[in-house]
C-alpha cells in the first residue's frame, strides 16, 4: 500500500456515517490536490474501508454503483440530500 492509498483510507474511514465527501475533497486532504481520479483507483486497489461515502464534486453518486451506494448510505441515515460534509477554509469558504 502506498503513502496516497494510507492517507486515502484513513481519510475515508474519518468520514461521519451517512455523509459524504467529494473524490477531490478527498484529494485535497491527502495532499494531492486535483488527485480526483487517483483517490478512485486507490479506493478500487483498497479493502475494507466505506467506498460509499465518496461521490461526485456535485454531491451526485457513480451511475455504476448508484443504486448500492445509495442503499449502504441509507442504511447510515444519509437523505439523499444536505448531507455533503462541508469543505475545508479554503478560497473564502467555510467548513470544518
């Protein structure tokens, strides 16, 4: 496993039940910004960490798995929603 791929689980693992984060969001906490598809390929390459609370920039699921992401977020309470974490202070925007 590579130093990306620890970051990435961990951050993915850090993410609250029925939330989600966006795959650049991801990137960006693993110091790798603009690393969007290198967090996909690392959460194909990774096991046992909750995949399904990673979605789009625009909050909108993966059509390939669209139907069991949404079932596992569902079964943590996600609404379908407002239930996108918030990103980080960066370029005059506010989060966590």
């Amino acid at each position: 496993m590579t130093a990306f791929q620890r970051k990435v689980a961990r951050i993915v693992r850090g993410i609250p039940r029925g939330t989600t984060l966006s795959y650049g969001e991801v990137a960006l906490r693993a110091g790798k910004p603009g690393g969007a598809r290198a967090v996909v390929a690392a959460l194909h390459t990774l096991g046992d960490i909750p995949w399904w609370r990673v979605a789009r920039w625009d909050g909108t699921l993966a059509p390939q798995v669209a139907r069991l992401q949404a079932t596992l977020l569902r079964q943590e309470g996600w609404n379908g929603r407002k239930s996108k974490i918030s990103p980080r202070r960066r370029e005059g925007r506010e989060g966590f």
